[in-house]
C-alpha cells in the first residue's frame, strides 16, 4: 500500500472511507481516471481534519448521491450522501478568461493541467485513486513544499485578475490554516487591488463566501482579517466598522464548538452566524446585504424567521414539566440544530440556558460513552420491530437513575489495649496465703 493511501485512510472517517469506495467504484466502471485533489489532499497532507472530499475525473463527472450544486459550467456536482458526507466530483478542466472577473471558458484537460490552473499552490495536489497508478503524488506546482513552509502561494501571477474573488478566499486560507502569506504572493494582491479586480466579482461569489466562513471555525476571525485588508465592505457598506458585531461573533464561535463537528451541524451554522453578523444592522441595512450578496429569500429565511422557529424549542425547555435528564436529552437531540444554537446565543432564561448545557456537558458525553457491543446487545433483545424503542429506553434508563451511593464500610471494632502483665510471685510453702 502507498504510504499516501494509508495517510489517506488514517486521516478520512469510516463513512468518508466508504464515500472514497463508491466513487472509485463507479470511476472504474465508467472507464475514467480519478483523483483525489483540491482542499481534501491539502488538509491530509497539513495534519488537519478532512472536512469535504474533492474529486476530479479526466472525463465526465459522476452524478451519484443527492446532488445539491450542479455548475454545468465547469462540469461539477456537489454531492452530498446520506451518511453527511459532502463531496464535489468535477470534470478535470482547464479554464481560460477574455478579461478580468469574467466566466471562464472551459474545456477538458488533463490532472496535470487542472492542477496548474488552480488558485493556491496547496490547493494543486492530487493523489491517484487509479489501479494501475493508486497512490502516486501529483504535485506539478510544488505545493507540498509550501504546505510544508506554511505559505500560501499563487500558481501563477494572473490569479488574482482571472478570479478576484481568489482575494477572499486568500483572507479565509490564512486563518484557518494559519500559513502566513508568500512575499511574491503579497506583492501580487498589491497589483490586483491596485488595478482594482476586486470590483469585479459577482454579488452571488460574496454569499457564497460567507456561507463557507459560516462552517469555519473561526468566522469572526476571517471578517476581521477581510475587514482589515479592507475587503468586509465589499459584501455590504453597512458591514463596515463596529455594525459588523464582531465580539457577538466570537460569543457565537464558542457556541457553535459545543454541538458535535458533524457535516450536518456545520451546514447548520449559516442562519446563527448571519442573525450575529447583522444584528446590530437596521431593517433597510440588512435588505441591503441581501441585496448586494444575490441572497436568494430562502436563504435570507434561514436567519430572518430563525428566531420565530427556534421560539418553540425555547418554551419547552423553560417548562415545569421537563424535570428529567432524558426529557432535556430527546428535546434537544430531535431539535434543530440551527434552533439550538440560536437558543444559545440570543435566550436570557437562566433554566433554558442551564439545561441546554447540561444537555452538551452531561447527558450527551453520557451517552456518546456507550460503546456499539452495548448497543448491539439492546437491539439483539429488543428484535428488529422494537430497536427504535429499546435505545430511546436504554438512553431513559442510563440518564434518570440515581446511582445509589455504596453504604461507608461499617467502622473498624475498637483497639482495646491488653493489660498489662501481672509480676510473678513466689510461692512460700503450702501453707502460704494470698492477701
């Protein structure tokens, strides 16, 4: 086995593992070359989590899954697989620009192509997933040594011009892997910014971009970073200076690392993180960065009707007559997670706020403790029709009971000391009298 395959491997979860396995399948039975590339192989080769899976084919993409993004464009689907598991699967392209923020036009190109088009040079890595090539390290622009320096650099000195949004995305890299940024690379964003690229990109690229600081973690951060290289304002004017409320940022930061770091619960961010973003904006403000984003209402829904929905999960979990630890668990377990963290980050009820940590510090490290051979060994006695039931009485049972506490060890008997030894006397004859 390569050793990249088995960094790969160590580094990917069992239902990312299992993805992997799907899409090496259907490539093999579709006759085309597949890679492994982009924001996947940088992370794996940074030491960092593997959050998303990229793929790039050398032919047509594979529609597998549910698909939730399609950029016929630039021949790419977005996937997302019932395990959580988000992958992008894209065509291995080349892409050129007529000028400056334009549409590129696209056309088919080998791994090796693609990989120089790309923005950063860590982003131009690919492993291949092929049998007769399986492990082998593609890296035409050097990206491993600059992972290994920890600097962000261009691929080519016309990034900026051909995708200004490359600009934001820099701001974005920079935090979240902490790499610093290249002295070429700096003088090259001097260029661009002077030239004035970054009036070109699109109004739906900034919403884009905020729904991907959203799953960061640390958004608060990156606006800063965007906001000192005088970026943030491009999304909305209303955004720049203190109506940004960078500090309710940070406070949603800390709430959102208390929900479990699944696929799931990070899509789930966007409608806390933009409610914390334009709180401190007015009504006409906040239209306006609907507006200068391309929001669609949908998505403007998500933060705008979040506190009506999450209202419900609030009042139950002031009632009276949620007294037990697995009634806070099954309310907060079936909630939204959206709801809950925006019950988190906006409620002022000291028992609502009381349970919902309970519910993160106790009761769901309680159950996450128990092992899957106890879980087998409920649902073997439960049967088939009765699984559902038996882990939610389980769950009941392990949370609710008192554990009794073991009876103190009756004390020990008193030490009761000897006598001491009576001195000998003796005898004076057989007719000696004791006095």
């Amino acid at each position: 086995m390569s050793d990249y395959i088995y960094m790969l491997e160590s580094h990917l979860s069992t239902d990312q593992n299992r993805v992997v396995e799907a899409v090496q399948a259907a490539a093999s039975q579709a006759n085309v070359n597949l890679f492994l590339t982009g924001g996947a192989m940088r992370d794996m080769l940074a030491g960092f989590r593997i959050r998303d899976l990229d793929f790039s084919l050398e032919g047509n993409a594979i529609t597998d899954a549910k698909t939730v993004a399609l950029d016929e464009n630039r021949k790419s689907v977005e996937l997302v697989f019932a395990s959580g598991v988000t992958a992008q699967i894209a065509m291995s392209r080349q892409e050129k620009y007529a000028r400056a923020g334009a549409k590129p036009q696209v056309t088919a190109a080998t791994i090796q192509d693609d990989l120089r088009g790309r923005d950063f040079t860590c982003n131009a890595i690919a492993l291949s997933l092929n049998k007769a090539s399986r492990g082998l390290l593609l890296d035409p622009m050097n990206g491993l040594a600059d992972i290994e320096r920890r600097e962000l650099c261009l691929t080519n000195s016309y990034g900026f011009y051909d995708d200004p949004s490359r600009l934001l995305r820099l701001m974005r890299f920079r935090v979240r892997l902490g790499f610093t940024i290249e002295e070429r690379t700096l003088m090259q964003v001097a260029n661009a910014r002077e030239a004035e690229v970054e009036k070109l990109i699109p109004p739906r690229v900034f919403f884009e971009e905020l729904k991907r600081i959203s799953a960061e973690d640390s958004p608060a951060e990156i606006l800063k970073a965007l906001e000192e290289a005088g970026l943030l304002a491009l999304f909305s004017d209303a955004l720049a200076g203190p109506k940004a409320n960078l500090p309710g940022l940070a406070r949603f930061e800390k709430i959102a690392r208390l929900l479990p770091d699944e696929a799931r619960t990070r899509a789930a961010r966007l409608g806390p993180f933009l409610y914390a973003l334009t709180e401190k904006l007015s009504a006409k403000e906040r239209q306006a960065l609907i507006k200068s984003t391309d929001m669609r209402k949908s998505e403007a829904d998500t933060w705008q009707k979040l506190g009506a929905r999450a209202k419900k999960l609030e009042t139950a979990l002031r009632s009276a007559r949620i007294r037990k630890a697995s009634q806070v668990y099954f309310l907060v377990a079936e909630a939204a997670p959206d709801d809950v963290m925006f019950v988190l980050y906006h409620s002022a009820l000291k028992p609502v706020q009381e349970r919902l940590r309970s519910y993160f510090q106790k009761y769901l490290p309680a159950i996450q403790e128990v092992t899957p051979e106890e879980w087998a060994a409920v649902e073997a006695k439960a049967g088939a029709s009765r699984r559902k039931k038996a882990r939610m009485d389980f769950i009941t049972d392990r949370l609710d009971r008192r554990v009794r506490k073991p009876a103190p060890p009756p004390p020990p008997p008193p030490v009761v000391e000897a006598p001491p030894p009576r001195p000998a006397v003796r005898g004076r004859g057989p007719g000696y009298h004791y006095q």
